[in-house]
C-alpha cells in the first residue's frame, strides 16, 4: 500500500494587487453613509501562474448609520462578494478537471443592528447577520484527492471550500473606562 503525504509550503514568489476606496456621504445630522470597495487585479504564485486563494473578485461594504437619539444608533450592513473562482492546477500540478473547477457565484449579505448607550459607560448592541438567510456550503477540499490503485476519490469542490452559515443572531456588552 503506497500512501502519499503532503506538506505544506509558501509559496516562494507571490504577486497580490488590488484597488480599494472609501465613500463617506453624511447624509444629514443624524445619518451617515460609509462605503468601501476592494478590487483584486491579482493574486497568484509568480512560478506557476496559479491563483494564491479563492478570494472574491470584488468586495463592496456598505454601512448606513442612523442616530435615532443621543444614546439610540441602528446600522444596516450590506455586503457584496464577487465571484470566486478555484485555483488552475490541483495539489500534484495537474490541472483542474470536473467539479475542482467550480466557482462561487456572486452573492450578497444584509446585516441589522441596534445600539442603546446606557450609561456613559456602558452600552449593548444587538443585531442579526445575513438577514435573508443565504446559505453556502462547503462541499470538499479544494482538489480531488484519491488513490488510482483502489478507485477510492474524494472529488474537489473548487471555489465551494468554505461555509456562509446562514443568519446569525448575536447580543454584546460594551464597557468604556
């Protein structure tokens, strides 16, 4: 029985580029805009050409901030991720074959939260990720992995190698001194 094993490594030479920006628009005395967007222009191993990581195409954040009274703020979080593509070449070099080649679509997030400031001290916040539930499973490692001799694969799932959990509900205390 011939059994393989792998070691991870960095990579020797890497290329990263990207363009971000920021937007901030007051809207009014008590409403407040902020934006920002990453471009990724690259993200590869300069030896084979090979994507580094599934990282989205884009990424845009949008927050909108309202101050209801002196001690009351709600937010509302929108955020927008681009498609995701898998690396080129499989963990032996060889090029990606069937489901190792699937990418993640676009897909957004919606974000509600609540601040009360109830003393000058202390303040909660609750609030509640991914409003409208999206949900994206993780359906493998990133590369088919397997043994000729038995027949026994494991197939890659491309891009599809890490989970969106769904709306999430969360409650905080802050404290300030």
């Amino acid at each position: 029985m011939q059994t393989d094993i792998y070691q991870w490594e960095n990579v020797p030479k890497a290329v990263v580029e990207g363009l971000e920006g920021s937007l901030n628009i007051p809207v009014s005395d008590a409403i407040n805009w902020t934006n920002n967007i990453t471009y990724m222009l690259q993200s590869k191993n300069k030896t084979t050409g090979d994507r580094l990581s599934i990282i989205p195409e884009y990424t845009l954040n949008s927050t909108l901030s309202w101050q209801v009274h002196q001690d009351v703020s709600v937010q509302s979080t929108f955020t927008w991720y681009g498609k995701q593509q898998p690396k080129k070449y499989n963990y032996k070099g060889q090029p990606a074959t069937g489901s190792e080649k699937d990418e993640v679509s676009p897909y957004s997030i919606v974000g509600l939260s609540a601040t009360w400031d109830v003393t000058k001290n202390v303040s909660l916040t609750g609030g509640v990720d991914n409003v409208f539930d999206k949900r994206q499973w993780r359906a493998g490692n990133a590369q088919t992995t397997g043994n000729d001799a038995t027949g026994a694969y494991m197939y890659g799932a491309g891009a599809y190698t890490y989970n969106e959990p769904g709306r999430t509900w969360y409650m905080g205390v802050n404290t300030r001194f």
